[in-house]
C-alpha cells in the first residue's frame, strides 16, 4: 500500500532536516576525534565572515589572537582557516614542517585577473621550483652582493630626482625600486625619469594592487559566473576590471621580454647578459616543447622580480619617509650617526653600513611598524598535521599574522610608535632580533628576493638621510600642513601620503652627485 500524499509530503519535509542532523552529527563526532584550534564560534554557512573587517583583517585576527592564542581557527564561507599569530609557531610549521605548508591555496582572482605570471601564486610542484630556481640563480646572497655598485648610483639618481620634483615622489620611488630589477633581468637601463617601461610596469601592478582583494577572490569563487556576464549586465565591472588587468600584465610580461630577446646579441658582446638572455642561450638546443616549458618558467621569473622589487621596495621606501616626517627626532638621530661616521665630505657606501648600527635599526624598524603585507602570502596544507595537540586538516589555508608578530607588546613595548632603538643594547649595538627574519616571509616559500631587497632599501635609506630633510609641507603663512596618511590595501598594503604632498624634502647639501666617486 502506498502512503497517502501527506504522507509523501511529510518524507519529504523530514529528508532535508536529517540529512542537516546527519552531517551536524558527524561533525561533532569529528571534531571530538580532532581537536581544531580554538576559535570564534562560526555562524552556519557564514562563518566567521560577519565578524571581519575585510579590509584590515588582520587588526581582527590580532584582536581574536588576544582571546584564543597564537594558533587559532575560523570558518569563512566555506573555507577552513588556521591563522598563525606568534612567529614561534611561523616557524614550527612553515619551516620545520615545509613539506605540508608550501603550497598555495587557489585564489579565483589570480588567473583571470592575469596574475598567474607571478610564481608567488603558483603551487607547489615542478613549475614553481623551475621558475624559482631561475629566480635564485640571479638573486641568490652571492649574485646579490654585484647589485651594490648599482642600487647606490640609482639612489643618488633617485635624490636629484626628488630634488628637481618632490612632488611626484611616489613615481621617482618606483623608478628607484624597478631600476636594478630591470637592469639584472631584462638587461634593461631605466630612464632617471619618465622611462616607458616603468610606465608600463606602474600602470599594471597600480591596478592590481586595486582590484586584487580579499573580497573580489572570495565573490568569484562563489559565483564564478560574473565572469561571463555582457558587459551591458549590472555586476558585471568585475569582468572588465579583470580583463584590463590581464591586458596590463601581459603587456608588463611581454614587452620586457622581448626587449630583451632583441638586444641578446649586442648585450652579449658587451659581456652584459641579463638573467632572461643567459637563460635563453642556454636552451637554444633543446626541443620545442621544452623550450616552451621553460620560456614559460622564464618569464615568471622575470616578472616576479619586476613586480617583487616594485611592491616591496618603493612601498618600504614610502613608509619611511612618513616615519622620518612624523618622527623627526629619529631623522636628526640618524643623520648625526652618518655625519660622524661618513663625514660630510662624500656620501655612504655599503662598506659604511656595519659602522652605522642606527641606520640599520631604522630599517628594521620601518619592516616592523608598517608590515607591507600584514597577513603574508596563504599557504595551504598538502595533508594533515596535529600541532600542539590540535589538529590541522588537509586543506586548511594558513595565514601568518605578521601584524600580529610585528605588534607583540610584550617584545615591541609601545608597538604603534617608531622606535628603532628598540633594536639596539644598552652598547649601542644590534640586537639579535630582526624582523625580516617574518615579514618576508617562512619556509619553502620564503621571498627568493629579499637580498637584493634589503640592500636596495639601506641604500635608499642611508642616501636620502645624508642628503636631505624631510618634514611637513607649509602653506602661504608658512604653517605646516598636517595630514592623515591615506592607506590603501588590495593585494599589499600601502601609503599615500596625501593629495596635497605634504611632505617637503629639504636639500642638505650636495656632494658626490654627478661627480667624484658612485
């Protein structure tokens, strides 16, 4: 006998109120079996969501490492967090424990917005360590130390620049930071000003840093059709932002590399090859498929050093200046070190930089007071783990709170202030504690670059400091213009300092620019 229509309609109603008892039920259990780490307790389907701020979350992650630890776990829509807050646990698991946390997670933005040209986001696997090993080859510690020559005449360029127009700051910065990444990879000499390729490269990752967000990543993951909608339908600026972005990337990509394969051969009787052309002779005889292949890994390469020494470098560079504006006591502090060490008859040299402890921790200090990417880049287990007796699925993203590290009161007292002597003993001497040893990152996947990094901004640093002041700008009475940095995140987080420029860079004195010893 067949049951009556209410009796199908009751089976019907309890199916979907069991199968949600069902799984309710067998998550319990598994979570009794496996312990997560502590947590915010998350909303069905939501999560955690609601409670971020999206736009700084790492201030919320900070907040919430107050109350469940350095290790703890959140649901975002459908995705398993473990977010790392101490830099104790950073390296328990991304270093010690690399061969689980080296991948990366998929971001539904990296392909279509053209980004999948920067290896940074590529997963671990053969790709990632052909293009990485290209990268190490030209910018291992060893390679790096060439660049000096170089990174110290191009900040002496940047200061004539700054000289001549202090307004446009932020462009002369970037032509600073891409001059050295361009020379060594494309064999290509920048412009002091104006160059058409830094054009190029500023014009791309300027709306990368834009469109790339946190927010845009989880929307297309979750309704990947947005990407296929006309271009007449509402919701559909999503599509055209990322069909621009991948115009602009592929233009970054291919322009370069070109310039640099049609100037091989002059390059190469001039004894200057470039990372791009070296490795390209090298494989003139191979088949064509694994000339392909590695072109490919080739170009990776070559645009994560362009698009890494630009947004690091001249993001590192700004916030700099903002603490030598709103700190003027470290800047007299600074310059008083260089005067009585270097003197004021030549400007500083790499050779100088061991005698000028202080110089050194206002770099490290401006790592740490402003970390350019707060939450690191996500890694992703390969399989599970148990840490601390909590367990870690396969899976699961992990974010490395470097704001959190970077904000440790404990062993940053009075984290929010620039301090760099907070790096030094009681001698005057460097402490053993230096935050690049976080902010750039953990692991297998630890920035291949930042050598050459580090170099580039104690040049910039230590030439700017010996050559200039920097202090607010001052209206008609002669008032100095106070201000609010405008902060912009996206794909990094980065200063601008304002609309009006209110900062002024005063010209000490010139020596050494254009004549004498570079």
């Amino acid at each position: 006998m067949f049951p009556s229509v209410d009796g199908r309609l009751a089976i019907l109603a309890v199916l979907p109120t069991s199968f949600f008892v069902i799984t309710f039920l067998k998550r319990f259990i598994w979570n009794r079996q496996n312990k997560l780490p502590p947590g915010p307790v998350p909303l069905p389907l939501l999560g955690n969501i609601l409670s971020l701020d999206t736009k700084a979350a790492w201030l919320t992650y900070t907040e919430w490492a107050a109350v469940y630890g350095d290790l703890f776990f959140v649901r975002l829509l459908g995705q398993e967090i473990v977010v790392i807050n101490s830099q104790h646990v950073a390296e328990a698991l991304l270093d010690k424990r690399s061969r689980i946390y080296s991948d990366r997670p998929y971001l539904a933005t990296v392909e279509p917005f053209g980004w999948s040209v920067i290896f940074a986001f590529t997963g671990y696997g053969n790709e990632w360590r052909l293009a990485r090993r290209l990268f190490h080859q030209t910018f291992r510690p060893e390679s790096a130390l060439k660049f000096r020559p170089m990174q110290i005449k191009k900040a002496r360029e940047m200061i004539v620049n700054l000289i001549d127009d202090p307004q446009n700051y932020h462009s002369h910065f970037a032509t600073f930071s891409l001059s050295v990444a361009m020379s060594v990879t494309y064999g290509y000499q920048t412009s002091s000003r104006d160059d058409p390729l830094v054009l190029i490269v500023e014009n791309a990752i300027g709306l990368g840093f834009q469109v790339m967000t946190p927010e845009r990543a989880i929307l297309l993951k979750t309704f990947p059709f947005l990407l296929k909608l006309p271009d007449w339908c509402w919701g559909s600026s999503i599509k055209r932002d990322a069909r621009t972005s991948f115009d602009r990337m592929r233009e970054m990509t291919d322009v370069p590399f070109q310039y640099a394969q049609d100037h091989m051969v002059e390059n190469s009787a001039l004894g200057q090859l470039s990372m791009v052309a070296e490795n390209l002779q090298r494989i003139e005889k191979q088949d064509q498929t694994s000339r392909s292949l590695f072109e490919d890994a080739l170009k990776k390469a070559a645009t994560t050093a362009v698009v890494g020494s630009y947004e690091t470098t001249t993001s590192v560079i700004t916030i700099f200046a903002l603490a030598m504006v709103l700190y003027p006591g470290v800047q007299r502090r600074a310059q008083a070190e260089i005067d009585s060490v270097v003197g004021r008859d030549r400007l500083p040299t790499f050779e100088d930089r061991t005698s000028l402890p202080y110089i050194e921790s206002v770099l490290r200090e401006t790592l740490r007071w402003q970390p350019i990417v707060p939450l690191g880049v996500a890694h992703v287990t390969t399989s599970d783990d148990t840490y601390d007796g909590y367990f870690i699925p396969k899976g699961t993203t992990v974010m490395c709170n470097v704001w959190a590290i970077s904000r440790d009161e404990r062993r940053y007292p009075d984290a929010s202030r620039f301090m760099p002597e907070r790096f030094l003993d009681v001698n005057g001497a460097l402490t053993d504690d230096d935050p690049s040893e976080y902010i750039f990152g953990l692991g297998r996947r630890v920035c291949p670059g930042r050598y050459a990094g580090d170099a580039s901004v104690w040049s910039a640093i230590v030439t700017m400091l010996s050559t200039m002041k920097f202090s607010f700008a001052k209206d008609d009475q002669g008032n100095p213009i106070d201000f609010t940095p405008q902060l912009n995140t996206g794909l990094i987080r980065y200063f601008v300092l304002s609309f009006y420029h209110p900062v002024t860079f005063f010209f000490l004195f010139c020596v050494c620019l254009g004549q004498g010893p570079m």
